[in-house]
C-alpha cells in the first residue's frame, strides 16, 4: 500500500510542478525582427589616434586605429586637441607620413600590408594643404603610376586625419600633374538613433 502511496505522490508532484512550465499562456512565436543591431564607436579617443587604411590578409581596405604619443603640455580641463603640438602630432602629413612607413609589427603580424605601388619612403609626401570643402595632397612621385588600391589608401588616410567622418574630397597631386578629387569608398556606419 505504501508503494502505491509513493508512486501516486511522486505522479502528483510530477504534474504539478510541470503545469506551471506548460501552461503560463505564452504561445510559440516565430523569429521576430527587432531592427538592426546597436553599433557603437570603439576607436580610441579622436584626440589620441589616427586612422591609416591598410589592406588585411583578403585584400580589403580596412581603417586601422593608431595611438599617437602627443606631448601635451595642457592644463587641466583644456584636451591635447586644443594645443599646436596635439594638432601637429595628429595632421593628415602625419597621418600620410605614417602610412607609408608602414604596418607598425604589431598590425604586421595582425597580416596588414600597404598596397606594393606605395612608396616606402615617408618623404614621399611633400605637404598637405587642407581648405574648408577640400584635401590636397602634394607628393614627390607620379600619381599616375599609384594603382588604385594604393591611391585609396592615400585618400581615406588624408580624408579621415582632416575630417572626422572622412567626408571631404582629396586631391592627389604629384610630379604628373593632379588626379580627379576622390572621396573615400569607406564611410563610418551611422549609429541608430534612440
């Protein structure tokens, strides 16, 4: 009689406890779409780096965030991007400088790479004159010789250190003559509004 006793109180609790889970009165549903998902800027501080564009192991153009060392001498409450040495150590000659000096080791050994039409000589870039609508690069060499990849990665370099979303055209002259104003194909993902 026990036996039958404890089967039928082990049977109850079974039932009981599992009620709960199948009848709280939430139906099945199918995959629902929620929008796309949130993106956030995870580059280091605008004030502290610079963006270079070097090709990945797959060919593809990729912005790479470089710490830049300023030696900023500001006061507390005033940032390195207010001070002459900040705006120096982070100009798009510096940014072009740094670019074709190359892959530091460490985006080395991450496979990045400059395109092989790049010149390895920092000296290459003569100046960079920035307006208001406008980027020109002067260079010591024959634009017309870069191929295209290596002309891109001159421009999304020089358009990303003037302009913060990249959007202003750049100009790549040289001892040919100057090239058409270009845009950088590459654009920052707009964040959703909340």
């Amino acid at each position: 009689m026990r036996k039958r006793t404890r089967r039928g109180v082990a049977l109850a609790t079974l039932l009981l406890a599992g009620a709960p889970l199948s009848g709280c009165g939430i139906q099945e549903t199918g995959v629902v779409g929620a929008g796309r998902p949130p993106v956030g800027d995870l580059l280091p501080p605008r004030d502290s780096r610079m963006l270079l564009f070097f090709f990945s192991p797959d060919d593809e153009l990729l912005p790479v965030p470089r710490i830049v060392e300023v030696p900023w001498q500001g006061g507390s409450g005033s940032s390195p991007s207010e001070s002459e040495e900040a705006s120096e150590a982070l100009s798009p000659l510096t940014a072009l400088t740094a670019l074709l000096d190359g892959p530091n080791k460490a985006e080395r050994r991450a496979g990045l790479r400059n395109n092989r039409s790049l010149p390895r000589a920092a000296s290459a870039v003569d100046r960079v004159v920035t307006g208001a609508s406008t980027v020109e690069v002067r260079l010591n060499l024959r634009v017309r010789r870069l191929s295209a990849p290596a002309r891109d990665q001159l421009v999304c370099t020089a358009a990303f250190a003037a302009h913060a979303q990249g959007a202003l055209p750049v100009t790549l002259a040289g001892q040919d003559g100057a090239l058409a104003p270009a845009d950088c194909s590459l654009r920052p993902v707009p964040v959703p509004a909340r």
